[in-house]
C-alpha cells in the first residue's frame, strides 16, 4: 500500500470527533510530518479557527492578511520557508466541490518536503473534507470551529438551513452569504444539481429573529418538498405559498426568487416572488434583469404563479442581493441602491464567485458606516461556464 492510500485509508475508517488526530499521525507517519494543524473558516469568513476540543483555545489567524488566508484567499497551496533552513510550512486549502471549508498546515523537516508532494497532500485534503462533511451528522467538534461567538437562535436555524456557502460543477460556479452572520434573520439560498438542471432559490422571511427564521424555515422546506415531488418551478411557487398561508393566513409572507438553469442550453426558468432582485455582467455592461413582479408567498390564498424565460451566455456573471443590500442606508439616509451594486459588480468581477459575495458585504458594510443594521443582507453570486463547446448564445 502506498502512503496516500495509508492516509486515506486511515481517514476512511476514523471515529467522526478524531479526524485530526488520525491525519496528523498518518501525516507524520508517511510524510514525516512534525505538526499539523486543520483550521475552518468561521461563519463570517473573517478568520480560520483551530479544530481542536475547546474552541478558540487557540487564537484564530485572520483571513485578509494571514499565511493560511492567503492558502483560503488563492485556494492553491502556500509554502513558508524557516528562515532558518529546518522546516517548511505547507498550507493547503479544504474545499469540497467549490465550497471552502478551511486549512490545513502541515509543517514538515525541509529535507524532506519537495514540491512533488503537493498533489498528493492536496488529495489528502480532499479527502479530510469529505470525512468532515460525513463527520459533521454525528459530531459538532467541526460545526463548533467555525464559530468566532456564539449564534443567535434565529441564525443557528438559518446556517443549518443553507447547503453550503459555495458550489461548482463543469458549467457554473456560486457563491453566497449572509450578514450579519451571527444575528441573521431571514434571508437564505438554496440550490440543488441534477445531471439536468441547476435550481437556486434567494428567499427573504419577514420580520425578525426566530419569527423569520421560522418563516423562512417553511417556506424553504415547502420548496425542497415540492422540487422533490418532482414539481415545475411554478408549482414550487405555489405550494410553498399554499404552505406559509395555511400558517400565517395572510399575516406573513415571504419575498422569494426561484431560479432554474438547464445545463446544456443555458435556458432559465424564473419565478419572482418578491423582493430579491438580480443583475447580469456580460462583459463590460451591467443590466438589471427585469421580471414580472408576482405577490410574495403567503399573502392570499391560491395564488397563482408564472414563470418567464431567458437565456444565459457562457461568461455571463450574475448576481442577486436582497432588500438588505439594495435598500440599505447610510448615516446621510441615501440608499446603497441598484447604481452601487453595479459598480460592486463590475469592481468584483476578477473574483471568483465564491469571494464575491463576502467583497461585495464588506463594501456595503463600509457604506453603511456606524448606522445601526436593522436588516439582513444576502449576496448570490453565480458564473456560468455552460458545456463544453458552447459559443455565444443569442438573444438575452
């Protein structure tokens, strides 16, 4: 056996709570490792915090500006040198089909690290991600790393609500978040892959704290049920409005945007309900898609909901913000608004999708200086590659 797949293998049969400890023994076994360390990134995507039984035992290393981050930040491996000559510093990114998950350092004799190695620890890499993502159904010890402070909550029920924060496949590649991570309401995404079709949600529950969260729990939920169910994009719509209005009868509502991509064409399917607004980048022109504005889920009962189409350009970039980015004040009382969203937009575009949205926060945090934040806000970010030998699509 080979020692990659001494280290698989190991990773394979571990207990869930020692995924550490078996990939640092099987590291420093075949590798000659003399430390490891595995950092997540926490919920804000603001720093990388140690793996370890009590959290933040050890102090977090930033994002912006650390050797780890710049691993995160580039998602290639980052190699530190000892000034002295003795050791090296290997930082590789965990990231599971686009969605990064975190780091891990592995500090090795200089004698024995070459660059030859760096494939084979990036596999080990991605490995220990899927192990913690299997990991995470029986244990909390990864689900804990990724806190710098405790969750509200309202936004506990949010997090685990999401699928993920990234995702990539052959055609597209996306991203989203959510801020304040700590304290959301009800802002959320979700998507789903099929060998067809890509289908991505941006839902906004009104209200605040558990109330929202609750909203945007069932309306998401309905969703899924209805998509599963094997339902048109319109039909999700309305089942999901038939579910928040058996609960709320009219007295809440949720403002949702459902999406669906057919991967080998580029056709989209759309159903707006609501508040969460989307825009195209392609190549320099930045456009405001409109669509046909339909009620809000749970407003009335039986409403009716129809979709419209459009087509997609490999190299087209989307994004889509809820009411807490487009509709978010600064201390003058001026909106953020659509014309700084495109400018975001087009300032981001050398990003992948998956840093986007966390950019496109930070600058609408700045805005918004010391006003005090009243709203969650969400950004999706999507780029659409399309299949392999696709050249421009005509029309929209």
């Amino acid at each position: 056996m080979n020692r990659l797949a001494a280290v698989e293998r190991a990773l394979r049969t571990a207990p869930p709570h020692a995924l550490v400890d078996i990939v640092t023994v099987a590291l420093t076994e075949q590798y000659g490792a003399a430390r490891v360390e595995l950092r997540m990134a926490d919920y804000a995507m603001s720093s990388l915090q140690v793996v370890e039984p009590v959290p933040l035992t050890t102090e977090p290393v930033t994002i912006h500006g650390s050797p780890q981050g710049r691993a995160f930040g580039s998602q290639e491996p980052h190699v530190v040198p000892d000034p002295r000559g003795r050791e090296v510093d290997v930082h590789l990114p965990v990231t599971i089909r686009g969605d990064r998950m975190g780091v891990l350092s592995v500090t090795m004799p200089e004698d024995r690290f070459t660059r030859a190695l760096l494939p084979e620890l990036q596999h080990v890499c991605e490995v220990l991600g899927h192990e913690i993502l299997v990991a995470e159904r029986d244990t909390d010890l990864y689900v804990l790393a990724r806190r710098a402070s405790r969750l509200t909550l309202a936004a506990e029920m949010q997090w685990q609500l999401l699928p993920g924060r990234a995702c990539s496949r052959p055609e597209f590649a996306l991203g989203g978040h959510i801020e304040p991570a700590y304290t959301i309401f009800g802002d959320n995404f979700d998507w789903s892959v099929s060998a067809e079709h890509l289908t991505l949600t941006v839902t906004n529950g009104m209200g605040e704290g558990i109330e929202a969260a609750l909203l945007t729990n069932l309306a998401v939920n309905a969703m899924r049920n209805a998509r599963r169910a094997g339902l048109g994009l319109s039909d999700q719509a309305r089942l999901a409005d038939q579910a928040v209005y058996a609960q709320y009868r009219g007295g809440a509502h949720v403002s949702v945007l459902l999406l669906r991509f057919t991967l080998a064409t580029g056709e989209v399917e759309a159903v707006d309900a609501g508040s969460p607004r989307m825009w195209r980048l392609r190549g320099k022109d930045v456009d405001a898609l409109p669509f046909d504005a339909q009620l809000p889920l749970g407003m009335f009962e039986d409403t009716p909901y129809a979709s419209e189409h459009f087509r997609v350009r490999p190299g087209d970039r989307f994004l889509i913000g809820s009411d807490g980015v487009y509709e978010a004040a600064a201390s003058t009382g001026e909106k953020y608004g659509e014309r700084a969203l495109a400018r975001s937009l087009t300032a981001t575009r050398l990003l992948p999708p998956a840093q986007v949205p966390g950019a496109v926060l930070r600058e609408l945090a700045a805005y918004r200086g010391q006003t005090p934040v009243d709203d969650d806000a969400l950004v999706v970010c999507l780029d659409w590659y399309g299949r392999s030998g696709d050249g421009p699509h005509p029309g929209p």
